[in-house]
C-alpha cells in the first residue's frame, strides 16, 4: 500500500481529497487537523472505505516539533511517504484590497 500525508484535512478541500485517495483504495492515509473533534470525525468517514488505512494525527504544522512528530508517526505506522498533500492553511476574511 501507498502512504499519503494530507494536512488540514478535517475538512474543506484536504478532507475532498482524503476522500479521493480512500475511494481508489490502496492507500494508508494520514489525516492532520488541530481539531481533535473534526479529525475524529473525518477519520471515521475515511475509514469506512475498503483497503484503506487511516491514522489521524492531531497538531499545527507551523510547529516544527509536530511536523516531526508527523514524519515520525508515518515512518513508524506505514515505513514510507508517497504523497504530501500539504493544505493546512488559515482563513482570514478581509476585503480584497487588505490581502
């Protein structure tokens, strides 16, 4: 099995792909949200996909300690990294001109 890394995909966008990657079978993916709430959530959608594996990670990837952390949980739970799906990202509604 392949391994994919989404981050932020307790929703949105990373949780469309987590879906994507879970609907082709085949893969480990490890889902990431600072939410523990919504990642537990999207993991249990995730995991209702056949030969599909799923491994929530809780943490900020602006944190260089988690993104360790991540990296460590990969190596040690599936061996390697296949795909990086690098979404987290922070909204910040402004008016066009202010972004």
């Amino acid at each position: 099995m392949r391994t994919v890394i989404i981050t932020g995909s307790s929703r949105g966008i990373g949780l469309a792909c987590a879906h994507r990657f879970a609907s082709e079978g085949g893969w480990n993916i490890i889902l990431n949200s600072r939410s523990e709430k919504d990642l537990e959530k999207a993991a249990s959608e995730i995991s209702s996909y056949e030969q599909t594996s799923v491994l929530p990670v809780c943490g900020d990837v602006s944190d260089k300690d988690f993104i360790k952390t991540l990296f460590q949980s990969c190596r040690s739970n599936f061996g390697s990294l296949d795909v990086l799906i690098n979404n987290a990202g922070i909204d910040r509604f402004n008016l066009l001109q202010d972004t």
